[in-house]
C-alpha cells in the first residue's frame, strides 16, 4: 500500500529534512508541503491523505488549530513534529500520539512511522487514532488559548474560506447553522452557538441575545432603550438590542469606561 503523505511546517528547511526522511521509505508518496495551517486545511480536505506530519507551532492557524478545523472525525493519522513544547509532550505521552521532536534524526522519524503503518490500512484502528486526537484536542483546548480564524463557506459558490475572528461584526444563529456577517458578505457555518461561545474571545465577543454576538470592536453607539435594554449600533450600520437577560456583560464593559 503507497502511503499518500502530507508535510506541514511553516519552516522550509524543516520541511526539507522531513522530507528527505519520508523519501527513505519506498512506501510513502510525498503527496504536498504546506506552510501554513489555512492550506494545510486546504489541502487536508481536498486531497484526503493517509498520514500527515503535522508542525504544531505555527503563526495563525497552528498544528492543533489545523486538527480542530478539519475536524478530528475527518483527519487522517497524524505525526506531530515540535520543537521542545513541554505540555504538549506530556500530552502526547499521555494520549499515545505519535510525536518527532525538531531537530532531531532520522531514526525517530523511522520508529514513528513503523508505529503508524500497521494501522493506516484498518479502519477500527483508524476510528481509533482520531478518538485518541479528539480527547487531545479536548485537553489543549482547557488551556487559555483561541482559535484566530473561523471556516466558512460562501453561499454563492460553496467554496470554503477562512475569516479572522476579528474582520467578523456579528454573528447570528440560523437553526442547526449561525450566519456569519463580515459587513460586505455573510457566511454559513454549520455550528451551534453554545460551541461557538467556547470557541469566540470573550474580551473581543460580547452575547447580547441567546441568538446573537457581535464584535465588540465593531461597536460605534450604544443608547438605552425600552424595559432596560440597550441597542447598539455597528461600524455597518446595523442595529441590534441587548435584551435584557444579556445587559450585565455589558454593564461590565461600563464600569471600565472613564467618568
């Protein structure tokens, strides 16, 4: 069986040494290198390869960001390939994931894909591999830290495409979707706003309505209005009101503003 793999690692000459391990192995087929988590995403559900070798650290859109996008039910086996990250160590030894530290020789490259081969043609132990990265993913995300980018889908042609969390005003549920509102255009998101609020930045997203967050930097006015709700106004021209079981976050917002 040709293992159709993918390397990713923002740096090129960590891609070239992973590369040169990968080509020792007559079984693998280098299928792509990206640089950066968008393409990795990209590339990850387009070509669908059987193994990646995964960089965690990574402007933007980093190693675990890259899994939490795709998905852990869709990604294929990983390989993580980190400078030294302590947590993230002690995680992987906790989950029994695979992991190669940079630089390192050729050899651990080797030991990690002698562990991963048997099981790449077998489904159950496939299932298996992205149960284990769904519980890693799970334990990373305890840590204070947030994703940057969100991936959406343009309704005009069904073309995925990322969007910074900050280019976003607002954001609405729709059902089993939320529709996402940059200003010019307005996306789809297949997501429940109960997972998005884990997801968005509470010092950047600001729940005004069980259906509704909108960026706070993205606030031009903010007047009272009728039975102690307030209504705001965005940097579109859009108006939303905070209904009344929502106005305490906002009163936490006053209570830093100068007298």
């Amino acid at each position: 069986m040709t293992i159709r793999t993918l390397i990713v690692d923002d740096e090129p000459p960590a891609r070239a040494w992973v590369r040169a391990e990968l080509d020792r192995h007559p079984d693998l087929e280098v299928i792509g290198e990206c640089e950066d988590g968008v393409s990795a995403v990209e590339t990850i559900l387009r070509e669908q390869p059987d193994l990646v070798f995964l960089d965690i650290q990574m402007p933007g859109l980093d190693g675990f960001g890259v899994i939490e996008v795709v998905g852990p039910e869709l990604m294929p086996p990983v390989v993580f390939v980190t400078a030294f990250d302590q947590y993230a160590l002690k995680a992987f030894d906790a989950h029994a994931v695979d992991y190669v530290l940079k630089p390192a020789g050729g050899d651990r490259i080797s030991a990690a894909i002698e562990r991963v081969r048997p099981r790449l043609g077998e489904a159950p132990a496939i299932a298996e591999l992205r149960r284990i990265l769904a519980k890693l993913i799970e334990e990373v995300r305890s840590r204070p830290s947030r994703r940057e980018w969100l991936l959406v889908r343009s309704p005009e042609n069904e073309v995925c495409r990322f969007v910074r969390f900050e280019d976003i005003e607002w954001i609405a549920a729709d059902r089993n979707y939320v529709n996402v509102h940059t200003g010019k255009h307005v996306y789809s998101v297949r997501e429940t706003m109960r997972n998005l609020e884990l997801t968005l930045d509470p010092e950047l997203f600001l729940r005004i309505h069980k259906s509704v967050f909108v960026n706070i930097a993205a606030v031009r006015e903010v007047r009272p209005w009728f039975n102690g709700e307030y209504r705001l106004t965005l940097r579109g021209g859009t108006e939303h009101t905070v209904s009344a079981t929502f106005r305490h976050r906002l009163h936490e917002f006053r209570k830093l503003a100068p007298s």
